[in-house]
C-alpha cells in the first residue's frame, strides 16, 4: 500500500536491494581476507573504504552515463534491461550455487592481486565489488528513473550501498573466524534467489516496454 502512495520510496528500496544484491560484499569477505592477510587492521579498514569509495564511484560515473552510452551505440532502454537481466540471472545462478562468478574476478586477477602491495582499487573495487553485473545493473536502475528526483536518488543509493559495503567487509572480516562457512553460503543462496528474481522483473518489465 505504501508503495503505491510514495513512487520514490518504491523505485528507492528496489534500487537498493538490487545493487546490494549484485554487488554482494558479503561474497568478496573471504577474497578480502586472503588478500589482506599480512596487512593490519588499520591497513585492511583503509583499503575497504578506499575499495568502497572507488565502487562508488566507478557505479556513480556508468549510472550517469547510462544514456550517454545508449545514445553513442543506439541501444534502446528495453533492449538493455534485457541484457541486464540475462546478466543478473547468469550471476544468481552461481550464488544459488554458492560458487564464485567468474564476473566477480578470475582466479588469475586474485592470484595477481595477492602479490600487490595495495589491493583496493584492484582487484577489490573492480571487479569484486563493481564488476560488471553491478555496473550493468547500475545503468538499467538509472535508466528506469522517471525524473531528475528519482536519478538524484539512485546516486544517494550508490552512496548507501557502498557504505553498507565498507562496514560488511569490516565486521565480516574481524568475525569472520567465528562466522560459519555455511552460514556464508546460506545468505550468498537467498541473495543469490533475490537477485534471480529482480533479472526476472527487469526482462519482464523490458517486454512491457517493447
């Protein structure tokens, strides 16, 4: 009822819960420990918030670009929600499985940040946080706000879910001995069935479109 009353407050919690969803920080806690392990708390709370910041930003830049980009290759809004989807539920598929997805960063990018001094722009910040499912998802939500109102939202939306990101990755990660490997993998499953179901809602909502 209320989401009918307030459009804004509607089109926010959806755009949250889907970035959120796919940029997932809760999957990147292990890749961040084992990245930062010879680091100290005070490095690791550093390179998160630097990570975020960048995620962000990176999110923030495509979100404001989106119809820019549209423009230059002629890709029409309901022909990209489409392909947003497809990706979306690519990505979900393997967190129902509780595997990483290769969007989230290849072996040899781990590998290859693990001997990097500082890890937070890469691999951390992209692909692990701002892949290219988050950055995809980021232009179609950007895309499907209706008025400057609802895309000045989206950014205070980035903002969030990068904050939301930053304290994830640091209570996680100063827990995460105590944390249960599958307890890890039940809520990578039920974000993984959410984020199915947002891909589902963005094909659907394109083929109203088209």
């Amino acid at each position: 009822m209320i989401y009918n009353r307030s459009p804004m407050l509607a089109y926010s919690l959806m755009a949250f819960g889907s970035l959120f969803a796919i940029v997932d920080p809760f999957a990147a806690v292990p890749s961040f420990l084992a990245l930062t392990a010879r680091e100290t708390p005070a490095q690791r709370r550093r390179m998160a918030k630097t990570a975020c910041v960048t995620c962000a930003g990176v999110l923030g830049v495509f979100a404001v670009m989106g119809p820019a980009i549209f423009s230059l290759f002629g890709i029409t809004v309901p022909a990209f929600q489409i392909a947003g989807g497809l990706v979306l539920l690519l990505a979900a598929l393997d967190m129902l499985r509780a595997q990483r997805s290769p969007m989230r960063g290849t072996p040899e990018e781990i590998a290859e940040g693990m001997d990097k001094h500082d890890i937070a722009i890469t691999p951390l910040a992209v692909p692990l946080l701002s892949g290219p499912g988050a950055i995809t998802t980021s232009i179609v939500l950007a895309g499907r706000a209706e008025n400057l109102l609802q895309r000045a939202a989206f950014l205070v939306v980035i903002i969030l879910v990068a904050s939301a990101s930053y304290f994830t990755l640091i209570l996680l990660s100063s827990g995460a001995r105590k944390l249960s490997p599958t307890l890890l993998k039940i809520v990578t499953r039920l974000m993984g069935l959410l984020l199915a179901a947002i891909g589902v809602q963005f094909i659907l909502s394109a083929l109203k479109l088209g």
